[in-house]
C-alpha cells in the first residue's frame, strides 16, 4: 500500500483561551497569541486529534489498505522489477509482461534511501 491510497488525516484545529477573560475561542489566524475580545492577547495551541478523528482514520485506512491489497492479488506478480503483466494472477502459460520504467523509478528511489539510512 502506498501513501496515495491512505485518506487524509483529520484537520488540526486551533484553539486560543484567553488569561485575563477566561474566554476560549477558535483564531482566525495561526498567530501565537491572537487578539481576544477583551482586548487582551490569547494563547493558541494546535488542538491533539479526538478519539472519534482517529478511530475514523484508522477505519479508513483500513478500508483502503484491504483494497489495494485486493487489487494486488488480482494482478500477477511473476515479472521482476521493472516489467509488469498483462494478464491475471494465476494465468496460464507465460506472462505478457511489457516494460513499466515507473516501477524501476520507484523502486530505485526505495533502495537508494535504504542505502542512505543503513550507511
């Protein structure tokens, strides 16, 4: 499973609560301390996910995770690097592979990195 089928995380939100007013609010800015109502300034913070956001996520996740994996049992998974099949997974005779230069890419790009956190 790669990273593009992963959902998108749930937005961060913000939150701001006010020292002098006691006073919590969403800003509308990402400023560190944005102006209260009172007139004094606010502390903002960048909220943690809730329980429900991450259960969802994971759910999601889950759910995108089992359909890649279906996908890549539909497809036949004989060619080496660099060739893909035209045909079914467990197919007769040979493959009818054709070049994918795009899975060298990918995979070059994954053995370099390996190469750069095992040096």
């Amino acid at each position: 499973m790669t990273t593009d089928t992963l959902p998108p995380l749930p937005q961060k939100r913000r939150a701001a609560f006010c020292t002098k007013c006691g006073t919590s609010f969403t800003p509308a800015t990402r400023d560190r301390h944005p102006p209260c109502a009172c007139g004094y300034l606010a502390i903002a913070q960048d909220c943690d996910y809730s329980d429900d956001e991450m259960r969802a996520y994971a759910r999601e996740a889950f759910i995108a995770g089992y359909a890649a994996a279906e996908a890549d049992a539909k497809v036949c998974q004989v060619p080496p690097p660099g060739w893909r099949c035209t045909r079914e997974a467990g197919h007769d005779g040979p493959c009818a592979a054709v070049e994918a230069p795009e899975e060298l890419e990918f995979v070059a790009r994954g053995m370099a990195r390996l190469r750069e956190r095992s040096a």
